[in-house]
C-alpha cells in the first residue's frame, strides 16, 4: 500500500493511503480548507492548525488518513 505525504511544517505530516479510502466526504465536510479532491495536491496542511488536523483525521472512518508527528 502506498502512503502519500504532505508535509504541513518540519514536525507534522498528514499521511493518505488512497487504497482505504473510501470517498467518505468527512475529511472535506469537517475541514474545506484543507481537502480540496479535485486538485492537486488535494491535501493542503498548512491551510490548518495541528489540533484540528488531529481531530478530524482521527474521525477518518475508513483510516486512510493518519499523522507523523
């Protein structure tokens, strides 16, 4: 499984692994100014603060989204 990273600054990566996404919606309904799915790249970090990131990726129903700290 390939996981993709966007980095928001040198202690915070956002990590996707496309293949357990399921197209839920959660992450661009909780946070729009991050996730953007029809661009590229589709996760823009630094769009949000870390304790909002965490939150909303941890509500990430199918685990697709994950964090490196």
């Amino acid at each position: 499984m390939e996981t993709k990273r966007y980095k928001k600054n040198d202690a915070f990566t956002i990590l996707w692994t496309p293949s357990k996404c399921t197209h839920a919606g959660v992450c661009v309904k909780t946070l729009p100014k991050v996730y953007h799915p029809r661009d590229k790249p589709w996760i823009l970090p630094e769009e949000g603060e870390i304790e909002e990131l965490k939150s909303q990726i941890k509500n990430c129903p199918s685990g697709a989204l994950g964090f490196e700290e």
